[in-house]
C-alpha cells in the first residue's frame, strides 16, 4: 500500500498489467479495501492494470468514499470535495504509473459506484468510462458537461432498499441527458453484484 504523493495521500494498490491493457480501477464499498473488487477485476480483463485506492473517509470505522447524513441521504458538500480529489488521484496517477496512454475503467460496487459516476459526470477529464453496481445517484446537480465519449454501465437489484431503483433511474437519464452512452441491467435481487450482471458488463466492457 503507497500513497501518490503526500498531496493527495490516497492510499492504494496498484498492480501493473500487460502494456497494451486497459486499467482497472476499483472503488470498494462501505467498509471495504482494495482488494474486495479483484474477483470482479480478473473476469472482466484478467490482464489488466489494478489500481484500487482506500476510500478516505472513516463513518464508524468503515471505510466510505464521502460522508453521508443517512442512509442514503448524502452530504453533497462532501461528495464535491471527494469527488475532485479521487479525481486528482486519478491524474497524478496516469503521470506517476506508466499507464498514462491506456484506457481507465473506474469498477465499483454501492459506495464505490456513486464515486464512480460522481467522478465520471464532475470530471470527465480524469474518468469517461464506469461499470457501477449496486450505485444510486450521488448528487442532485450534477454540471451541463458534455459527456459525449463517456460510457457508464449501471447494474441495480430492483428490490435495492440502500439504492432505490427510482434514484438509479433519476442517474441513468442525467448521464444521458449530457450525451453518455449509458447500458442498464436490472435484477430482481437487492443490494448485490450477481453474475447476471457481471456477465453483463464483461459484454460491455469488451464491446
């Protein structure tokens, strides 16, 4: 585990794949670390470059990407100011690793999808491309980017009582509204990351 710099002080794992692979970015959920996502990591690119930081914000002792007032009632101020430092971690990462010509996929699951999608609508310059699981939206007003070249996979249980359906849906037709190429898959489960799904998004994500 290493930080970038002291600047950013985002602790993380970085593995290094083939050269011409793509980079993976794992963003764990509440509680969680940066090895939760390799499984999920090895089926969509078992070749590629991991780089999976540690969410830095402690609720309780969990580790979260961005504080929350509730369950599922975000601390938009917060959001902001993560979201533009994972943001700048992602940046400074492409100049300190050599993988600054390769294609960064952010990969998240519940906490970690709404970073993903905050991080993908607030800074397109560091991120265009999300596979989000289990995620809701993570901020009401998101900026009039043009998002044409980003592409977000968006995988929810529609029976998801920490991200209703309703607020995955407000997400997909903000994203789509600023010209991203958004691909849905629904399930009838709750808060999880199937195989249904990630057999999805290995479509996707080769495609």
């Amino acid at each position: 585990m290493s930080a970038i710099s002291d600047e950013l002080s985002l602790e993380h794992r970085f593995v290094d794949g083939d050269d011409d692979a793509p980079v993976l970015v794992l963003l764990h959920g509440t509680g969680g670390g940066p090895d939760d996502l390799l499984g999920v990591a090895s089926e969509l690119a078992p070749s590629a470059a991991v780089l999976a930081p540690v969410g830095p914000v402690s609720e309780g002792g969990m580790t979260r990407w961005f504080r929350r007032h509730a369950e599922g009632i975000f601390d938009h101020e917060d959001v902001l100011r993560r979201t533009h430092q994972l943001a700048d971690f992602l940046v400074a990462a492409r100049r300190e690793y050599p993988i600054a010509d390769r294609r960064f996929v952010a990969v998240g699951f519940s906490n970690g999808a709404n970073i993903a999608t905050a991080v993908a609508m607030f800074r397109p310059d560091a991120l265009q491309e999300v596979a989000a699981f289990a995620g809701m939206l993570p901020h009401p007003e998101p900026p009039e980017h043009d998002l044409a070249g980003t592409r977000v996979f968006l995988a929810n249980g529609e029976r998801d009582p920490m991200a209703p359906i309703d607020s995955a849906d407000r997400l997909v037709g903000l994203l789509r509204d600023r010209s991203a190429e958004v691909r849905t898959h629904r399930h009838p489960g709750g808060h999880e990351l199937t195989m249904d799904a990630l057999r999805e998004a290995r479509d996707w994500f080769a495609g």
